[in-house]
C-alpha cells in the first residue's frame, strides 16, 4: 500500500475520480444484504448475531478499507476492532486531514458508535470538513472531543453548522484548536440555534475580549446548557463583562469554569452581579482572573443574596485577606446560601477566618482531614 506525505494541515483536493469511485463502491456494497439472491436474511437483526465479523462488519471494513487506499493512509486498526463498542477511541492517531476523510465515509456505515474520541490528531479545516458532513447525518453519535486539532475558523465553522443540523449531539470538546473572535461567531450560533447541546468545552483557547462581546448575548439566549468550560482564554475587559451579563440571563447552565482568563476586577463585579439575579447556577470556577480585594467584595455582594451557588472556586487571585474575609461574611451573612464548597487552595487565606466562621455558622464544618485541607490552602464544607 502507497501511503504519500503530506504536510499536517495540507488541503486534500485530489484523487477525485477515486472518491467518486468509492461513493459509488460504497453504495454497492451497502446494498449487498438486500441484493444477494436465495438470501434468508428477512431483517438486521441477522447480521448482528453474526458477531463482529458478520456480514455487516465486513460490509464496514470494506467500505473503510476501499476508502483508506483511495486516500493513500494507513487504516486504523481500533475502527477495524471497534466491533458493537458504544465508544470510538482514535486519540493522538495521527490521522491528519486524510485519514479523517476516510474514516468520515465509513462512520455512517457504523450503527454502534456514541461517543467519538479524535482528540489531538492533526484534522485541521479540511479534516474537520470531511467529518463534519457525516455528524451532521448521524442519529448515534451524541458525544464528541475534537480537542487539539488545529481547527480554527474553518474547522469551527463547520463543526458547528453540522452540530446545528444534528439535534442528537450533546456533548461537545473543543478545547486546544486556537479559536479566536472569528470562530466565536459560529460558535455563537451553534448555542442559539442547539438547544439539545447539554456540555461544551472552549477550554485552552484564544477567545478573547471581542469574542467575550459576542458568545455573552448568545449564552443569555441559550435555552439548553448546563455545562461550559471556557477557561484557560483571553476573556477580559469588555468582552469578560458581556459574557457575564449573559450568564446573569441565562437560565438553563448550571455548571461554568471562567478560570484562568483575565476578569479583573470589573468582570468580577458582573459575576457578582450575575449572581444576584441567577438561580440556576450551582457550580463556578473563578481561580486565576486577576481578582483583586475590591473584585471580591463585588463579588461578594452576589453571594450575599444568591440561593443556587453550592461551590465556588477563588483560588489563585491576589485578593489579599480583606477580599477572602469579604466572601467568607457575605457566606455568612446569606441565612439562604446554599454553598457547600468555597475553595481558596494556593492562597494565603489564614485559617482563623475560615475558623472564625465556623464558630459563628454552626452549618458549617471545617476539619484538617478528609481532604478539606487541599493545595495548601483550605476548602470550606457546609456539614450535610
């Protein structure tokens, strides 16, 4: 078998006759079961009963196989073994761009397959392309990572839109693939338009302050969410305001981590105020956004009245002792908080205010074991 070199994000755009060639082989083979003459076969369930190697999985392999070589890559032997498995496993396979287009024209063949694993395998935009076209058309799969695949704005694009035409999927990873303010705009569409997405992960990105503008009306319109990661990007300024805004909207996510970002001071006060108003909200990660004492207190005004919030992560801010006693009065102060967790590990937080509260909260238990002590800083848990 000939396998030719290509460059990791290379466009394919030849051998068209060879793919017109297998369409159409692809098209004969699918209807071999029904065309073959003197057959008993009188439903699908036949071809399952003959395990992994029965006339449907050789169907499969064929088809996989004939594509493999039109597009010069070695098959993937975990697709060839994927047998009855609900989950596909491909990561760190080095597919690149060509080994996507031939495993997309062999996924439809596949009836099993929920969840699609193709994280770090140098897709790109034209990989990416080819794959989008089968999720867009498969009824299985619900749960897909395409993290680290260099798929930027042409990659985003596509994905998304295949997304929005597939209401089956509800889970998505995104994270690594250098999306910037251009692919927020797909990505924008994609929460409008999908209201059966339940997870998405923008973890490890590029999205930035002008990106933040433009996912945070499309996040107070989304009526599907419950979970989002978007952390480890570039949201601050007016972008990391607007998100916010849109969280104080939103009325389905349940589940948000804003880490490692750049909120400051003025996004943490429209988290605070977010959290006046939200009451859906249970679980949010704030470490590492630059979150001064003055942040916190405003952060802390949310705190104070909100009703959802069970646990919330500061960790890593320079809010100094007055921004942690800041929160841990406005815990206090909320005869209605439903904190169970409040997390300032990496901080020099002194335990006698996490003590001090404690004395005054009855609820509220602080212990040195059962890993309430965590990374050198303190969790605080309110006693079940």
């Amino acid at each position: 078998m000939g396998i030719t070199k290509r460059g990791p994000c290379e466009k394919y755009g030849e051998n068209e006759e060879r793919e017109k060639e297998a369409s159409e082989a692809a098209g004969r083979f699918a209807g071999v079961p029904e065309a073959e003459e003197g057959s008993d076969v009188d439903s699908d369930s036949d071809l399952e009963t003959e395990g992994t190697h029965g006339l449907g999985e050789l169907v499969k392999e064929t088809l996989y196989l004939r594509s493999c070589r039109v597009h010069s890559v070695v098959p993937a032997s975990c697709f060839l073994r994927q047998g009855s498995d609900p989950e596909l496993n491909l990561r760190h396979r080095g597919l690149g761009p060509q080994g996507a287009q031939a495993l997309a024209s062999s996924l439809n063949s596949n009836p099993y397959i929920k969840r699609l694993d193709l994280r770090d395998n140098g897709l790109c935009g034209a990989g990416t392309e080819a794959l989008a076209s089968a999720l867009s058309k498969s009824s299985c799969i619900c749960d897909v990572d395409l993290s680290e695949n260099q798929l930027g704005a042409v990659g985003a694009q596509a994905i998304c839109a295949a997304l929005i035409a597939n209401p089956t999927m509800q889970k998505v990873q995104l994270a690594g693939n250098g999306l910037e303010e251009q692919a927020a705009q797909y990505l924008a569409e994609l929460l409008l338009a999908h209201t059966g997405l339940k997870s998405l992960d923008l973890s490890y990105n590029q999205l930035n302050d002008q990106a933040g503008e433009t996912l945070g009306p499309a996040l107070a319109e989304n009526t599907g969410l419950t979970e989002l990661d978007i952390s480890w990007n570039h949201l601050r300024g007016p972008g990391a305001i607007a998100f916010a805004r849109g969280l104080e909207a939103n009325i389905f996510l349940r589940v948000l981590d804003i880490s490692y970002n750049g909120f400051g001071d003025p996004g943490a006060s429209a988290v605070g105020e977010a959290l006046r108003t939200n009451n859906v909200l249970e679980e949010l990660n704030v470490s590492n956004n630059r979150i001064s004492a003055v942040g916190a207190l405003s952060l802390g005004l949310g705190l104070r009245v909100n009703q959802t919030l069970r646990s919330l992560v500061v960790s890593r801010n320079p809010m100094q002792n007055k921004g942690c006693l800041g929160i841990l009065k406005s815990v206090q102060d909320n005869p209605v908080s439903a904190l169970e967790l409040l997390d300032f590990s990496e901080r020099s937080c002194p335990k006698e205010l996490l003590q001090d509260l404690v004395c005054v909260r009855k609820k509220v238990k602080f212990s040195e074991s059962d890993n309430v002590l965590s990374c050198h800083g303190f969790l605080l848990r309110r006693s079940r």
